[in-house]
C-alpha cells in the first residue's frame, strides 16, 4: 500500500466502505483504515483518533508515520485545519503547505536518536512534496476546488491559541497559516524518506486578526468550516492517487 491520506481535524472518515486495521510498530499501536478505489488501495490515518480524543501536543506522531511506513506507504496528503494570518486567505478556504516554521516545544521530534551511533540531520529545503503539491493543484481543478494559493505553516505548540502578540511576530516572520500539527508530522514523514504534502483549510482568522471582533476561536467553528470542503479535498487526493 503505497498512498496514504492522514485526516486532521475535522476529516475522520474518507468512505463508508472500509477494512479496518491495527498496525503494531515500536512507538505504539495505529488503527487505520484501508479503502480500495478504482483497484488502488488507499491508507485513512485519522490524525486525532476517529473522536478527537487526543490534542495536537500529544498525538503519537512517531507511532502514525511508522506505521504507513510498515504498511509500505511512499505518498502522503495530509489535512490540516488552520487560522489564517493572510488577508488573501480568508476562512472557508483552502491552500495548499509549501514550507512551515517551527515554535513546536516538547515532542518527540524525530525517528533519530543516535541509538545507531550515527547522527542524521533530514534536508528541509523543500519539506512539502512538490511533485505531490502540483499534481494535487492540477486535480483540485477537475474536483472545482479553488486552491487560493501556498501558504506557509507556523506550528504552535497547543492546545492553547495563540496570542494575539504571538500571531504579530509569526505574521512579521512570513507565516501565512498556524496550526498545531504538521510538525513534526512532516518532519518523521521526510526522515523516512516518504513524499509528503499537506493542505491547509482555513478555518477562521488567527487571534487578534481583522475578524478580531467576532469572538474567540471555537473548536465547533473550525469543524463546521471543515465541512464544508473535505469532501472536495479528499475527492481530490483520491483522484490524484488513482490517476
Ligand atoms: N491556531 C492554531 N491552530 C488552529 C487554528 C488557530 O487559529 N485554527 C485551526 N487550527
């Protein structure tokens, strides 16, 4: 099984239709679920656990990426709800990840801890997949799914928001999107030499931003925001993964 979707927020399901799965791997045990579309079996790794159980800090990032490795998997979309810092990008819609900046504190952060006795540093001068980013751009089209644009990535370290100070200096930094999940989600996926792209759907304006007035930030907000394009983002991977 070659392709793998790991849904975040929001998205826990890919089709009614599924064989489940417990893949064992030495950082834990995985559930996935595997769809088989047009011949091509896809892997479903729901980010959070199918209930939202865990929160961004705590989930086994390690255990997941191990176990689409074990599984075979070599290509990975991810979802990732995001608030946005960019007046372009306003809520509802989606983009597409082409770099991300770090302000992650306490998680395993790698599948390298020199137990070999050798020291691996991963090249991050394109994290996200670009061939995975442009084929997924050109199906979105097909799907009538506007992709606004690339966006770059600030991960938080939750399950807190943001300040509104915090989303100035992340903003002045070049972030276009914040989330709390893709790092080090990429990060393990890159080590393990998988291709890896995310697409960010934006949920609601970062803390403090333009809509500042309109309240905080709900997690009932985010999901009903969701709703209303995972179909056509998933719609999306698949067709790339079955083209
Ligand atoms: N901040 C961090 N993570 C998020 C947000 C946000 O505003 N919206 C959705 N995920």
């Amino acid at each position: 099984m070659e392709k793998a979707i790991i849904g975040g927020t929001g998205v826990y399901d890919v089709a009614d239709k599924v064989v489940q799965k417990k893949v064992e791997t030495k950082y834990g045990t995985v559930e996935v679920d595997v769809v088989t579309v047009e011949g091509e079996d896809i892997v479903f790794l729901a980010r959070h656990g199918k209930e939202h159980g865990v929160p961004p800090h705590l989930v086994n990032y390690r255990a997941n990426i191990m176990a689409l490795k074990q599984l075979g998997v070599k290509y990975i979309y991810a979802t990732a709800a995001v608030g946005s810092l960019n007046e372009n990008y306003p809520p509802g819609s989606v983009v597409i990840l082409k770099d991300f900046i770090d302000f992650t504190k306490s998680r395993p952060l790698t599948f390298f801890e020199g137990e070999d006795g050798i020291v691996r540093h991963v090249d991050m001068s394109d994290p996200y997949c670009v061939n995975l980013r442009g084929k997924f751009i050109e199906a979105a089209k097909k799907e009538g799914l506007t992709v606004k644009g690339e966006a770059v990535y600030v991960c938080t370290e939750g399950p807190r928001f943001e300040t509104a100070s915090e989303i100035k200096a992340y903003k002045m930094l070049g972030a276009d999107v914040v989330g709390m999940t893709n790092v080090p989600e990429i990060v393990l996926a890159k080590e393990l030499g998988m291709c890896y792209a995310a697409v960010g759907i934006i949920t609601n304006w970062a803390t403090g931003l333009i809509a500042a007035s309109s309240g905080p930030v709900s997690l009932r907000e985010i999901t009903s925001a969701i709703e209303i394009n995972k179909e056509k983002v998933i719609r999306t991977f698949i067709r790339v993964f079955t083209e």
